[in-house]
C-alpha cells in the first residue's frame, strides 16, 4: 500500500527557511509528476508546487514563487521543498502527492509555523 511521510517542518521566524522532505513508499515514484500542498487553518488544502517526473519542469503558485524550490531525488523515492523567506501567511499544515488525480492517500502532512 502507498505511503507519504512528510517531514521537516517547524516553527520558525518570519524570513526564516526550512526543507521539507516528503518519502513516498510501496509504488512506483520516479514515472509520477508530484507536488506540495498545504492547508492552512480553516482553510482548503491548496496548491503549492509541482516537478514533472525528469524534475527538469517545475511550476509555483504565484504566493511562493520566487521563494520556494521544489526538488525530487528518484533514486530515493524523494521529493523536497525548500522554503525561503517564510512569512506568516505560509503557516499550515504541508502535504505531498501525485500532482494529478487521482491521487494517494494523504499523509499526516508537516506542521509549518511561521512567527511574525
């Protein structure tokens, strides 16, 4: 059965970076485009980013872009995102997942905290 762990978050200050690592198991990885989401508070899960499976095609939404990378290691079953200048607004919960649906099961996501 396909799992994704995300990992790598935490609270930080506004301006401050943190790399997220998402591990995705039990299914093929390296053929799949992927992508990061997050769900802030009382909000709906919304798009972040995305990589095509070489890696060499990327795209943001325009509230990250600029700011954050997304990155993927195929040989690790891998997909990181590294965020830069946080700012309060980025506080939510991250997830990871095939970019298109359908889609996995959602992992338990990693808390990010950005303090102004």
């Amino acid at each position: 059965q396909a799992q994704l762990i995300e990992s790598g978050g935490g609270l930080v200050q506004a301006g401050g970076s943190l790399r997220l690592t998402c591990v995705a198991s039990g299914r093929a990885f390296s053929s799949d485009d992927w992508a990061w989401f997050r769900q802030a508070p009382g909000k709906e899960r919304e798009f972040v980013a995305t990589i095509n499976w070489t890696g060499q095609r990327t795209t943001y939404a325009d509230s990250v872009k600029g700011r954050f990378t997304i990155s993927r290691d195929n040989t690790s079953n891998r997909v990181y995102l590294q965020m830069n200048d946080l700012q309060p607004e980025g506080t939510a919960v991250y997830y990871c997942n095939l970019a298109t649906k359908p889609q996995l099961p959602w992992g338990r996501g990693t808390q990010v905290a950005v303090s102004a």
